[in-house]
C-alpha cells in the first residue's frame, strides 16, 4: 500500500471511530450505517476504537447497555468478512504451539471478541449495583448481557482453537470469575433474579460454562474433535450430564480432570495426584464424550497430526 493510500485509510478509521456515544442512540446509529460503506478493513479497527473507548466511558449501565446492543451486530457482520490467518492452525501439544502461537498476535477479529466480552462484563457488574431489586424488563436486560457474555467468550475460544491463535491474557480467569460471581449472584438474590413465570427464562449459567470447559478440554486433546460435527452438536447435552465436583475428599486421587479458578487456563488433567492445596473443581465429563475426544485424537494420529 502507497503512503498516500495508507493516509487515506488512516484517516478514514479516524474518522468512524468517533461515536457520539455520549449522545443518544439514533446519533450512535448513523456512525453505524457509515461503517456499512467503509468495509471490514476499516470497519474492523473503527469498532475495535469505538469499543475500547465505550470501556473507559464513564456512562450509566443503560446506556452501556444500549450502545453494546448496537454495537452487536456489526461485531459479526464484520468478523464474519474479517480474512482469517493464513497459516495452517498448530495440532494441540505440538512443541512449538506455544511460542509460535505467541509470535502470531492477537488479530482484530479476536481483539473484538474479547472487548465485546470486556464490555458486556463491565455493564453486567455495573447495572447490578445501580439496581439492586430488579423489575422483569432489567432482568431481561441482564440476561441478554449474560447470554451474549458466554457467546463471546465461545467465539474467543472457538477462533483461537480453529486458528491456532493465543487467547488475549487473563481470558481463561475472566470467564472463571463471571461465572463465580454469577453463581455467588444467584444464591444472595434468591428467587428475585429469576422472577418465575415471567415468560423469560433465565440463561442457564451452569449449562454454558460446562460447554465453554467441555471445548476448552476438547481443544487441548484433540485437533479433529473442535472442528468434529459431532463434538459440536453434542457440546449442549455432555454439558448437562458434567459436573462440576468439590474437590473434598478427592486428595490424593489420580487421572482427575480439574478446573483451577485462580488460574488462565482451561480444564486439565491432572499428571499426578490432586493437592490439599488445590483451589477449584473437579470436572466429570460423561463417559460418552472421553469416548468422543479419544476416537478424534485416534484421528489425529491417522492423519500424522500428533496430539
């Protein structure tokens, strides 16, 4: 690219990267129109500016929650065109998935998943505080937050996974908390969050941090089983049959699959016996999806990808 052509798309990003964000929505609307025409190239680093400065804004959990409900579409929209790495994704366990990984960067597309995340985090935290008893249009508010909070932490991890990519820092630890905090949420509140036979089923929070370890697992084990079909599809069901154990009374046992809370990192398994000192749970997958992981990574072995 020419310098003048560089000054040119320079300028340009400058330019969509101002929302009026402090204003009112529909003013934040023709910001987003004008994204439409300036294609993903563009779009991609304007959104990646306009949502890292919604992050330090300091504006009321509304209209955070506003702005991120704008902002979701042309998110996808544009990490969908985004163009994808172009090197071949590392097999899990290869010696040189580590540091290479790292020399690879975090692209743009993974740098609007993560301030996606970051955001809706931010406003979920936020809009608790500001309304401690909730009516039933903020419990639906919170919900959508929540929902979209584990669909972006899936994207994360999906993409770092298909592309042999490095997750941004603290990732891991950022869903481990959310999902302390939301169950340390739902036992203080009661029945005040959920308000039954509203209509509005609450997300379930277990079912879709279990997902988020069961394909955290898969991805360490297995190159085949994250792009399996069967894997995938079978993600929502293996998830309802895990449990999440506390380690009490499991010192001393060998083989255990265990979620460390404090730490960046997803499931593992254990290479010798678990601690006293073990902070976290202990994962139980199902039978069947061991049996899944282990006929992928049997596949991996047949096409000279070693796990």
């Amino acid at each position: 690219m020419g310098s003048d052509s560089l000054q040119l798309a320079t300028a340009t990003i400058r330019d969509l990267a101002a929302p009026r964000f402090v204003g009112d929505v529909p003013e934040s609307g023709e910001w987003i129109r004008s994204l439409r025409a300036a294609g993903v190239r563009q779009s991609g680093p304007a959104l990646v500016l306009a949502l890292d400065g919604l992050r330090r804004a300091d504006c009321s959990p509304s209209r955070r929650f506003s702005v991120l409900r704008l902002l979701k579409r042309p998110v996808l929209k544009t990490c969908a065109g985004l163009p994808k790495p172009w090197t071949m994704p590392l097999t899990p366990g290869s010696a040189a998935s580590a540091a290479d990984s790292v020399q690879r960067g975090v692209t743009v597309e993974q740098r609007l998943y993560w301030l996606m995340f970051q955001n809706l985090n931010q406003a979920l935290r936020q809009f608790d505080r500001c309304y401690l008893v909730q009516d039933e249009q903020q419990v639906r508010r919170r919900d959508w937050a929540t929902h979209n909070l584990f669909r972006f932490f899936g994207r994360q991890i999906r993409y770092a996974a298909l592309w042999g990519r490095p997750l941004p820092e603290n990732a891991w630890r950022d869903l481990h908390d959310l999902y302390v905090y939301l169950l340390v949420r739902r036992m203080t509140q009661g029945t005040r969050h959920g308000h039954p036979g509203s209509g509005q089923d609450d997300t379930d929070i277990d079912n879709e941090y279990k997902q988020l370890l069961l394909f955290g697992l898969a991805a360490q084990r297995s190159a085949a089983g994250v792009r399996s079909e069967s894997v995938m599809a079978g993600l929502e069901e293996w998830a309802r049959e895990t449990v999440l154990e506390d380690p009490q009374g499991m010192y001393g046992d060998v083989g255990l699959y265990v979620v460390e809370v404090a730490e960046d990192r997803p499931p593992r398994q254990l290479s010798g016996p678990l601690g006293a000192d073990f902070r976290g749970w202990v994962l139980v997958p199902p039978a069947a999806f061991i049996v899944q992981l282990e006929r992928s990574a049997r596949d991996d072995e047949s096409r000279g990808c070693p796990g």
